[in-house]
C-alpha cells in the first residue's frame, strides 16, 4: 500500500469524502496572494463530476482563485474530514502544491494525498517523490481518481491503478502502465460548477471576456498541431478529441439557465478545425435562441468568410490567433504558416464583424534583435484590436524544454520562476534577460499607444470591472 493511506472502510459499497484543490499562489511562504486573474478550474470540476458519479462524497476548494490561506485549506480538511485529497497543478503552483500536501498531511497523515495536473503529468516521478504525496495521477485524470476512490473505500491498495506513478513505500518511483484516453468525451458529465465559486468570483482575461457571468468551456482534448511551446500533446495527445455539438450547446444552454452565463470562452486550441461541427454548433445556438456572446482561439489556416458569418450571427464577438512571430522564417517554422496568411485571416475576421487577438512570444531559440522588432512590426501592420505579448516559457513536457535543457542552457529549475512574466528561465545563445523583458514591454507600448487602439478600447470601458482591468492591465504591461 503507497504510504499511509491507511483508510479501512465496510467493502466495496462504501463511499469516501474526497477534497479537490487548487494551491493557492505564494502558500510555499506563507504569503497568500489572491489573483488579479481566475477562471474555473475545469479539469477539477471534470473530475468532481465523475468521482460524484461513482456515489463518492466531493467538495472542491478553489484555493488559487480565492486566496485560501493556510489557515484555511486546515480548516477545511479537519471540517470535511476526507478520506483523499486530490491536487492540481500547473508547473510555477508545484512549490504550493506541495505545501498544500503538507497541510493535509498536518491534519491526518492517513489522508491519501493524490496529485495531478500538466506539471505531475509532465514529471510524475518528481511529484510522487514528495514526501507527504501519495500517487501521481498521470493525464486525464477521471478514471483514475474514480480507480482511486474505489480503492480507498474498499480498503485495498492504491499502487497498481493504471496512470499513476508512486514510490511505492520505496525510493524507486513505480510507473503503472498508462491509461487510455477517453475517445467518448460526450460520455463524461458536465463540470461540478454548483461546487465551485459563484461565476462572479472569478475574472478573466480582458480578451476572455468581462468579469461576472463568464465561464470556460472545453469542446474537446488533444491538439492535432505539435507547437514546440505548448504541453497539450505531451498532456493529451495528437488525436484532437472532440465533443458532439449537441452536447456542447446543451452545456452552454445549461450553464445559461442555471448559472446565468452570459459570455463563454471556449480554450482548447482551436475548436474550429472541424468545420461541420462548428458549423452545427452555430446552427444550435441560433435554434435555441441563446443570447450569449463567445470566444475562441484559432489558427489563421482554417478559418473562411462563410464560417466567420456563421460564427458571428450565433454570437461569437472575438477570435483568438497564436500567431508568435513576425519573422517569415520562424513562422512557418513554428505555425507552418506565411504572414500573407496571417494577415488575411485578420483581415476576415475583423471584416465579418468579430474582433482579433494576437498572441506573441519572444525567446525561441533562434531568436535575435531582430526578430523582435519584426515581432512588435508585425504585431502593428496586422488589424488586430488587441494583443498579448510575454516572454517563452519552456514547461516541461514542451520541445522548447527538451532543446533548452539538450543545450544546456536551461539556468532555473526552480519552478516558480516558470511565469510568462516573470525573467527568463534560461540562457539564451542571441539576446540577453533585459532584451527579452524588455521586448514585452516595448510591444505593450507601442501596440497599445496609439490613437486607434486607445479610442477603441476607451469605447468598451462601459462599467467599473473593465475599467479596472484595463488599468491593471496597463500598469504591469505598459509602465
């Protein structure tokens, strides 16, 4: 038996508590920041859901997105009195994440501490190594954790469930085989939301959409791209498994009635690339007279105008592009696309009455001080109504990683540091910190200091949270 899940209960009939949680930011020092930014933790919410289906008991404590203190996250443990407590994490929450284990181990150390999310599932050996960590839940983690709550009830051992990683009670982590993914997504429950906040609570992205009847919302898993900077192959694979559009506006309808929201933000990839779907969304939206607006993120190869058309008349007000770079070389390197491209896709967007977002990124590998201006022109020359701008952070799981750690030029393991914002975790060969940083801003600026685009988004500040966002915005980006 892994550690000390040393839970007996009656047989297999037998439900236990399970307590999912998100760790707060700055918990490794005792020094809780509530974030500027937060959206539902859906994967958390997917799981709820499931484990709720197998007749287990389930609370979710968003700690991120609240600013739950230490205090706090006991409380709730000695209150609730689980028998498992799952953990989610990206790579710079791991430090939080561990103390959150810590924590719960603080209450009772026969809790069975069971850890998941892109960082575990990218380095679970690492995270089952922690010394108050049960098992590492390895990619999609709805099986699993229903695997986990049967064996915990039953009394029988955790450390042969397929997908997790665990010492075992040894110093040899113990890697299970891997778990299937799950090709039916229209089977698996819609997300626990009546467990988590109100929508109210959390706050978007100014490009997401505005704060209060906002939620995400997932239309399938995997990626049929493999960008070298994004982890969603290495979490989900290449297979992009899509959800049925009944099945999708049957949650936005539910989301709409029951939770009174008004503004989705769809974020996987891209949940256009396949077109009759997306098409047959936009046609349920419309027949079930929904009034809702929404985003999405999309590659400038596969949109059209009749899409776009479509698109807008079912309500969706803002196109999300990755579009990285300026340079022609690196584009079609990185997206296998040409900026004449890019800039059409823009140019129908924009035309069929739906706003445009750029993403950028600077510190590839081949980058140079040149590159960077042609990043920030580029930025310029295209029509979009807004854009984003960071510094390239290689997580784990990514190529970058790989070609970063091979090169021996990755300087920071500390996996705080691993923020778009924050100073470069690595070495770069071209271009030095203070380039890169300040790039970001520089881009900021001269995206974003000029008549067009400060009268443009002077019109959308209609209301107290945009106009805050907007300034918050502008003091860590701009000055």
């Amino acid at each position: 038996m892994t550690k000390s899940c040393n839970y007996k209960q009656a047989g297999a009939a037998a439900a236990v508590k399970v307590l999912l949680i998100t760790p707060p930011s700055g918990l490794w020092k005792d020094s809780v920041q509530r974030p500027w930014i937060s959206t539902q933790p859906l994967g958390l919410a997917y799981i709820a859901a499931a484990i709720r289906q197998k007749h287990h008991v389930v609370q979710i404590l968003d700690g991120y997105s609240i600013g739950s203190s230490a205090s706090e996250i006991r409380e709730a443990v000695r209150s609730f009195q689980p028998q498992i407590v799952g953990i989610s994490s990206l790579t710079p929450q791991w430090p939080d994440a561990e103390k959150v284990a810590v924590i719960v181990k603080g209450v009772n150390k026969n809790i069975c501490t069971a850890v998941g999310g892109p960082h575990v599932t990218a380095l679970p050996a690492e995270a089952a190594s922690h010394h108050a960590v049960d098992i590492a839940v390895v990619g999609e983690g709805e099986e699993t954790m229903q695997e986990i709550c049967d064996a915990v009830a039953a009394g029988s051992p955790i450390g042969n469930i397929a997908g997790t990683v665990s010492m075992n009670g040894g110093n040899i982590p113990k890697h299970n085989p891997g778990r299937a993914r799950n090709s039916d997504l229209d089977s698996l429950p819609f997300p626990a939301h009546d467990l988590l906040p109100e929508p109210a609570r959390y706050n978007p992205y100014p490009a997401w959409g505005n704060r209060g009847k906002f939620s995400c919302i997932i239309s399938g898993r995997g990626c049929p791209y493999r960008c070298s900077f994004c982890d969603v192959t290495s979490q989900q694979g290449r297979r992009y498994r899509l959800r049925s559009a009944e099945n999708i506006v049957d949650e936005i309808s539910w989301l709409n009635l029951d939770f009174g929201v008004t503004t989705f933000s769809f974020r996987d990839p891209s949940m256009i690339c396949d077109r009759n779907r997306l098409m047959e969304i936009c046609r349920l939206i419309e027949e079930k007279n929904l009034s809702i607006a929404w985003t999405c993120s999309a590659r400038a190869n596969e949109i059209d105008p009749e899409m776009l058309a479509a698109m807008k008349k079912a309500g969706c007000r803002l196109m999300q592009y990755g579009i990285e770079v300026g340079n022609a070389e690196m584009l079609l390197k990185i997206k296998k696309i040409s900026k004449a491209r890019v800039a059409e896709a823009v140019r129908q967007t924009r035309g069929a009455g739906i706003l445009a977002h750029g993403y950028f990124l600077f510190g590839f590998l081949e980058e140079t001080k040149e590159t960077i201006a042609e990043t920030i022109s580029f930025a310029k020359e295209l029509k979009l109504d807004s854009a984003g701008f960071a510094v390239m952070v290689p997580f784990p799981g990514t190529e970058e990683f790989e070609k970063y750690s091979r090169e021996g030029l990755l300087i920071m393991k500390d996996w705080r540091d691993y923020v778009p914002t924050g100073v470069p975790v690595y070495r770069h060969r071209n271009v030095t910190h203070e380039d890169l940083v300040k790039a970001t801003r520089q881009a900021y600026r001269e995206f974003y200091l000029r008549p067009r685009i400060i009268a443009k988004h002077i019109h959308v500040m209609k209301n107290y949270h945009t106009l805050n966002n907007y300034l918050r915005s502008a003091r860590q980006f701009l000055f």
